[in-house]
C-alpha cells in the first residue's frame, strides 16, 4: 500500500515536472537574466521540492511554492556568494535604437540588459510586479518583507531604469 | 492583482513586462522531465552521503568508546566505588576506584631508604599534567619498623584539585618553625606518598614530608613546595590522617 502511494507520488512528480519545468526556468531565467543560473535555480528548487513532495503536492498553489523557492535560492547569500567568484563584464546597452520600425524591440533588449544590472531584490521584486503580475502584498510575502518594503524596492528599480534610459536617449539624440 | 498603476509604474511596466515576455519565451530547448531525473539523483546522492556522514560518526564514536575504555581513565569523578581498593591497609578515603595494580600501594617503597630529595628522578609528578587519580600512602620511615600505615584512594577530581593546590605554593612556608636537629632526629617517622594516575600507565609521585627535620613539604623531586594546609586537607583523612609532626604541629587548619 505504502509502495504504491510512494509510487503515485513519484509519478506525480514526474508529471507535474514534465508540464511545469519550463515555465519555472522561463520565470528563473527572467528572474536571474541567465539561463545557466536560472537552470540551477529551479533544479535546486525542484530537488527540495522532491525531498518534499508529499507537502509540496498538498500546497494550495505549489507552482506558486516552487516559485517562491526559486526566488529564496536566488536572492539566498550563498548563491550571490557563489555568483561573485564568477563575475561577469559590466553589462552594457548592447541594442542601439533603429529607425527601421524596430526601436520598440531595442528598447525592450535595453529594458532587458538594465534589469542585469539592478541588485538582486529590486530585480526580483520587478520580476515578480511585471513579469508574475503580482501585488506588492505577494511581493512581499514572497522576498519576506513589508508591502512597503516590496513597493520600495520596485520604485527604486523603476527610478534607476527610468533615470539611465533617459540618459541614453539623450546620449543617443 | 496587482494595485493601479502610477507615475514610472505606468511608464515603464508595459516596456519591462514586454521585455520579460520576450526574453522568457526566447528559451528553448528546455527539459522537464530530465529535471526530474535529476532531483530525484540528487536526492539519492545527498540521502546517500548523510547515511555515509552518520556512519562515520558512529564509528568515530564507538572507536572513542573503545579508547576511552582501554585507555586513558575518564577524568571525569564516577560514583562507582570500588571498596577492593585500599582496604589493605585499613579505611581509605575512596573517593574512587584506582586502577588495580596500577596505584595500589606498595608494602616496600624507596621512600624507606631515607632519601630526603623526594622521587627519584623520571618518577617526581610533573604538575603541568592532567591527573586521572590518586592513591595516598602513609608509610612509618621508621628504621627497621618500615610499614604501611594507611592508604586511601581519591577520584579525578579530587587529585586534580590536589595538584591545582600544591602547584600554587610558595617554595617554603615561612610561618612555619625552623628546625635545627641532630642527624639521628632529622630522619622523619612518617610521611605520606602521593602517586598519582597519569593516564599514561606510568605513576608518578609527590612525597608529602610533614616531621623530622631534614625536609618539608611536597617534593616533586625536582622542586619543593612549601608545607600548606589546602592541600592536606583533602587527603589527611581516615588512615592516612597523621596525628601530629614536627612541622603539622606548627600548621594550622589541616
């Protein structure tokens, strides 16, 4: 008997991986602006979650469960530790605007690699608002802050994002 | 849901969400169900080492258990007597067992050759070492009447707190009364031996002189240290309490 809930957990697992693994990595990825982090991100989260399956099965939204553990593992001191030794070039405005129809794409890739530059809660916080369409209660109990915490994080991000693309707009002009 | 937007929100929210949208669905390649095999690896790898980690563990602990039995006594004071030790030669202070055959007392000891310097060298008790036990023996020096008086055995603690008190003495101790005697009343009648468990299987020993003339003191054999009552009173008990001596009669408190 117990072999074969032990079995159907298994199954459920697999399954509930096969149909939801690349909308965690999507959500990492945007989340992280890396696509090996963000592999590493979800399969640490996937492996805890496994650990824990039978609790994470019964959770009312357990994508939204595994989601918040991705964003632990990623704003985690360990993880950013770890980042650090490998650090990567200062990012920069890669796409330059064009005026063949184009500019709102560029300006969605500049968008893209300015958000690599934010630290890692105001990103997440923005990923979180934007990306997950959150509220900022959810954003909070997610990155384990105050609403006001959550909404000040997103404004700051919103701030410096605003502040740099004006700046390279006029550049650019 | 999230709130109405406002200000940068309004501004910049469209173009974010648009890049994340963009960016998320630019993935492709992805594997689900190798993920899957994957944490499910990683499970059995991490269960895998905390079963090897807890092994480990339990063989350092049962290997410490085997050396602590076969090895060096615990220095901690157990309640378990062992009312064998000590009786030889009357009611000893048991405060704990010594090992047998390692401290009992010897019936001829090389305190009877009149050597006033303390233990022969290599045998003297360095007092910078731990102490795992004591067995006092209270030998009468007298000259062809050499006998075992009195001997009692005392735990970890209570030797170690000897020791602690000894090492803190002063080389002599001037409140006592100095003696000019001839060299036939210089030989002491009594003393006591202190010898000591050092967990090495070696004993080592303190001379505790307390009468005649030509020495007082513990002597360590390389250093003496001043006749005090702390120390005595911990071990001058039962058969091994002295009645008096040429020095004991001038100290107090012991």
């Amino acid at each position: 008997m117990a072999a074969a809930e032990a079995e159907a957990g298994a199954i459920d697992f697999e399954v509930w991986v096969t149909e939801k693994a690349d909308a965690l990595v999507r959500f990492a990825y945007v989340l992280t602006g890396d696509v090996t982090l963000a592999e590493d991100a979800v399969q640490d989260a996937l492996t805890t979650a496994c650990a824990r399956w039978a609790k994470v099965s019964r959770a009312d939204d357990p994508e939204a469960y595994v989601k918040r553990m991705v964003v632990n593992a990623h704003i985690s001191w360990w993880r950013r530790f770890r980042r650090r030794e490998a650090p990567t070039p200062e990012p920069v405005r890669s796409t330059s605007p064009t005026p063949d129809g184009t500019a709102a794409r560029a300006d969605a890739e500049a968008v893209w690699e300015l958000c690599k530059t934010l630290p890692d809660r105001q990103r997440a916080a923005v990923v979180l608002r934007f990306y997950e369409d959150l509220s900022y209660a959810e954003i909070g109990v997610l990155l384990n802050c105050a609403e006001a915490t959550a909404r000040s994080h997103v404004h700051r991000a919103l701030g410096v994002l605003k502040s740099t693309l004006s700046k390279e707009g006029a550049e650019d002009a | 849901m999230p709130e109405p937007e406002c200000g940068p929100e309004q501004e910049l929210g469209p173009k974010l969400a648009d890049a994340f949208q963009t960016q998320a669905d630019s993935l492709s390649g992805l594997r689900g169900r190798v993920m899957a095999a994957e944490a499910r690896r990683r499970i059995r790898k991490r269960r895998q080492t905390l079963v090897a980690a807890a092994a480990a563990v339990v063989v350092v602990v049962a290997i410490g258990g085997v050396w602590s039995a076969i090895g060096s006594p615990s220095p901690v004071a157990t309640s378990a007597g062992d009312s064998s030790t000590g009786e030889a030669a009357g009611a000893g202070t048991n405060d704990a067992p010594s090992a047998p055959g390692k401290s009992a007392c010897p019936e001829v000891h090389p305190i009877f050759q009149g050597d006033n310097g303390g233990p022969a060298a290599g045998t003297g008790l360095d007092l910078a070492m731990p102490v795992y036990g004591l067995q006092a023996c209270r030998y009468r020096l007298t000259t062809g009447a050499t006998m075992l008086l009195g001997s009692g055995s005392f735990n970890a603690s209570t030797a170690q707190q000897i020791v602690d008190d000894i090492k803190v003495l002063p080389e002599r101790n001037p409140d006592l009364p100095v003696f000019k005697c001839a060299p036939s009343m210089a030989q002491p009648s009594e003393a006591i031996v202190l010898r000591f468990d050092t967990g090495s299987g070696v004993v080592r020993e303190i001379w505790v002189q307390y009468d005649g003339c030509a020495a007082v003191g513990f002597l360590t054999g390389s250093r003496t240290y001043g006749l005090y009552a702390p120390p005595l009173k911990l071990f001058m008990t039962g058969t091994l309490r002295p009645t008096g001596g040429t020095y004991l009669d001038g100290l107090q408190g012991w």
